[in-house]
C-alpha cells in the first residue's frame, strides 16, 4: 500500500515512504498502541522540519553549522546514553541527512525533507488501518522499557561518538556525494549502543540484513524483468515482505535483521525503478554498509581503549532479549 502511494503522489523520494512506513510498523509489537502509531510520525515530522528550517539558515555559515551538528550530535548522544531511550537516534539520523543534503544543495536537502514528510504522513494514516484490518491477537501494546546506561563517563563517550560522526560527515561535506549517506547513517546506527559487544552485535545484524535484502531485490527485478507488469512487481515484493514479516517471529536471527532486510529491499527495488543500475546500487549499498559498520565500529573500540584506558565497558544486558 505504501509503494503504491509513493507512485500515487509522485513523489520525488518514493523509496522513503514504503521504508518509513515498514520501520514504523514493525517497531510496533503486540497490540495497536496509539501513542506509537501518532507519536512516531509526528516526531518525524517535527525534527525533520527543524532540522530543514535550521540547514537552511546556517548553510552559508560552514564553521557555525558545523559546530550546531556537532553540539547537537552530542546531546542526541549523551540523552541515549543517560536515559536509554533511542530518542537520540531520531535527532542523529535527522541531523545527518540534513546537514550533508544541505551543504550540496537546498533544493535536495527539501527534497528529502518532503519525503520524510510523506512517508510519515502515509504511516500515521496506514498503521491503524492495517490493525483495524487485521488485528493483533494481544490485548495489550508492548510496554518500552528504558534502562539507561549504569557505565559512567556519559558526556565523554558521547563527545568521542560526536566527534567520530562528525569525522564521516566532514568527509560527505566535502570529498563525498549524497549517494554514499549510508556510511554515516550505518556508523550511527551502530554506535549508538552503549557498549563495544552491541555495536559488533549491530555490525554484524545490519550488515547481514543489507545481503539478504539486496539479494531479494535482485531476485524481484529478475522476475519484474521478464514478465513487466506493474501488478507483478506488486505481488512479488508482496510475497518477499510477507517472508521477512513472518521470519522476523520465526526466523533463526534477530527481528531487526528481518526488519533492515525488509527496508533495505523497499529502498533499493524503487530507486532501481528510478533510473539506478540495481547491480550497482546493491554492490554500493552492501560495501558502504559494511564499511560504516565494521570499520566505525573496530576505530571507535581503539579510540575508546586510548581515552577510556582505565574502564571496561561490558554489556549488562543481551541487545537481543528473548
């Protein structure tokens, strides 16, 4: 349904809104819960529009706006870090695309930002209609729980992630081009997490995910190639979300792998009906993905152990709970 919007509306960013729409579902376990099905797009939304307002008045000011990305990366950072709650990954991953959309051209920069819109606004109307549709065997929505970090020296590991993130957006700022976002955007989902055994954990998971979804929209295109009917692409993209919707519950890995998988194939299959080379963009995707994880990961873990000398930062807790 969400596809079918995107090419409805004609928007400019078609592979946001199934993508958006898909992580906003999926994040919702159990029974419908309102405050996730309304508070998750309009988040979006706001901090998106905020960021976009704030790009677009210091973009001509570098040394200001990089000090704003820099200062506000680290209270997206330090929040996550003190309170637990992955508020701060919305505000980083706003941030980013911004920032680096902005110091190429305004024009994309608003272009992204009206996806992100559309997206949000398609999940904030499909996701109680998909529930009323089919409901939930639960009674009751999952309830978050939030434990913050109990490791100590918050501020400090959310400046050295800052200023890590801050080194990768330089290099987007000025050497890179807008198709190689994802090596920010990995490093961020990855380092966002407390501890050096959960970002390996997420490496791994985003990296695995990647594969698997590239994998499934080559094997969609190679369908679509040769019976080219729109109600064709419909139903095999219809048959691959329905296999990684029931392996995120029954599959031998985490959900979220199953989750990634599933937005990575949304994502690449409609930017390779927007004129990509789908080959290209899946070897680019997998190679970005898994620089800005593994190699985020294995920098920031010597530069924690060069800082950090005397304290040993282990998980309390499984990333993966059962």
């Amino acid at each position: 349904m969400a596809l079918l919007i995107g090419f409805l509306i004609r928007s400019q960013m078609p592979m946001l809104i199934p993508a958006l729409t898909v992580g906003l579902l999926a994040g919702m376990r159990k029974a419908f819960d309102i405050k996730k099905a309304l508070g998750g797009p309009i988040s979006l939304i706001v901090c998106i529009s905020f960021f976009h307002w704030l790009v677009s008045y210091l973009h001509v000011l570098p040394s200001v706006l990089i000090v704003v990305v820099f200062s506000i990366s680290t209270l997206a950072y330090y929040l996550t870090l003190k309170s637990g709650n992955l508020i701060g990954m919305l505000i980083l991953i706003s941030v980013a695309l911004i920032s680096v959309m902005g110091t190429k051209s305004l024009a994309a920069m608003t272009i992204i930002r009206n996806g992100f819109i559309e997206g949000s606004i398609t999940a904030l109307v499909l996701i109680p209609i998909l529930f009323w549709l089919f409901p939930s065997n639960a009674r009751q929505p999952q309830e978050e729980i939030y434990e913050p970090d109990n490791q100590g020296h918050h501020l400090t590991r959310a400046i050295m992630r800052s200023i890590f993130m801050l080194f990768l957006l330089a290099w987007l700022y000025t050497f890179l081009d807008t198709s190689h976002i994802t090596l920010a955007i990995a490093a961020i989902f990855t380092l966002v997490f407390p501890c050096k055994e959960h970002q390996f954990e997420e490496a791994k998971e985003r990296s695995i995910a990647t594969i698997i979804g590239s994998l499934l929209m080559l094997a969609i295109l190679g369908v679509f190639s040769h019976i080219g009917h729109f109600s064709v692409l419909l139903m095999t993209t219809l048959m691959a979300a329905l296999y990684l919707g029931h392996k995120m519950m029954e599959g031998p890995l985490p959900p979220m792998v199953y989750q990634f998988a599933l937005s990575v194939m949304l994502a690449l299959l409609v930017g390779a009906l927007n004129n990509q080379v789908p080959v290209y963009a899946s070897i680019l995707r997998v190679a970005l993905t898994l620089v800005g994880t593994i190699g985020s990961v294995y920098l920031y873990a010597l530069l924690e152990q060069l800082i950090l000398k005397d304290n040993t930062l282990s998980p309390i807790k499984s990333k993966n709970p059962s």
